[in-house]
C-alpha cells in the first residue's frame, strides 16, 4: 500500500470515528431531555445553511438553545487553548461553530479524542443559560468571554 492509500484510509477511519462521536453526542442530548433522535437530518430549519447531522429529532426550544458541532480527533490541547486562544485548534473549531450557528441559537462546541472525556465549549451569551453551579474553565479572547467545561455538567446545567 502506497502513502496516498493509506492516507485515504485513514482520512475514512477518522470521518467514520468523528460521525460515531456525533451520533453518540446526540443521543445523550436527545436522552437528557427525553427526546427521540435521528441519525441524519436537516437540523438547519427553514432559510439557515444546509446541514446532514445526527441531531435530536426534536425543535430547538428554550431547554436547548445551542447550535452544536462536534470535532473528535487528536492533536489538541487545553493548554494551549488557555495559553494563546487565537492560535488553538479549540478556538477555530468554535469560531467555525458560531459562524455556523443561526443567529437564534447559541454555538456550542463539543469535543474529545479518544479515552479522554468530552469537553464543550460555549460563550458568554450561551453561558448565561445554564446554571451557577457548573464548574468551568473560563479566558476572554478580545473582550468576548467564553467557557469550557466537561459535556456531562453541562447536560447537567441546563
């Protein structure tokens, strides 16, 4: 097997592993509220950008105000995330996350790598909704707050 083989067989074995962490994510949303889920759908809705994610089969509502991405791959780390923000993989993933994200829904970013916990990350706007007792990591990147904290106190919170 050359190295172009093998690094398309790779890129298929991360996509495969970064589509089974989704689906995973969404059935502890989907199960944390009690909702149904689905393995792909539109989750974009009406005049938003087309989107085939496993989502919770169920309307955004006021109980999950999050537009959420998942990223499972290896490479990142906390440290750098509080050490220089701009330069973090983490960071860029949330940024792509918010800009994805419709105006209505706060960006929520949740992440992982393998035999490590899932973490999430979320601003001060979609901070404000859960409740003062989650603990959380927080740095401010150009007067703008963000938070991360583990994907189970999270779910906890809201």
């Amino acid at each position: 097997m050359d190295k172009k083989e093998l690094q398309q067989k790779m890129g298929k074995r991360n996509r495969t592993a970064g589509k089974g962490f989704e689906r995973r994510t969404a059935k502890r949303i989907a199960y944390t509220f009690g909702w149904d889920w689905q393995k792909f759908a539109d989750r974009a809705g009406a005049g938003h950008k087309q989107s085939h994610d496993a989502v919770p089969h169920a309307p955004y509502s006021d109980r999950f105000p999050y537009w959420w991405e998942c990223k499972y791959r290896q490479g990142w780390s906390l440290r750098s995330l509080f050490r220089d923000p701009k330069k973090s993989i983490i960071y860029q993933w949330f940024i792509e996350a918010r800009d994805d994200a419709p105006t209505d829904l706060n960006p929520l970013l949740v992440f992982s790598m393998p035999h490590q916990p899932v973490f999430c990350m979320t601003d001060s706007v979609g901070f404000v909704v859960l409740d003062d007792d989650v603990p959380m990591l927080g740095f401010v990147v150009d007067d703008e707050g963000y938070y991360v904290m583990l994907f189970d106190d999270f779910l906890g919170a809201i």
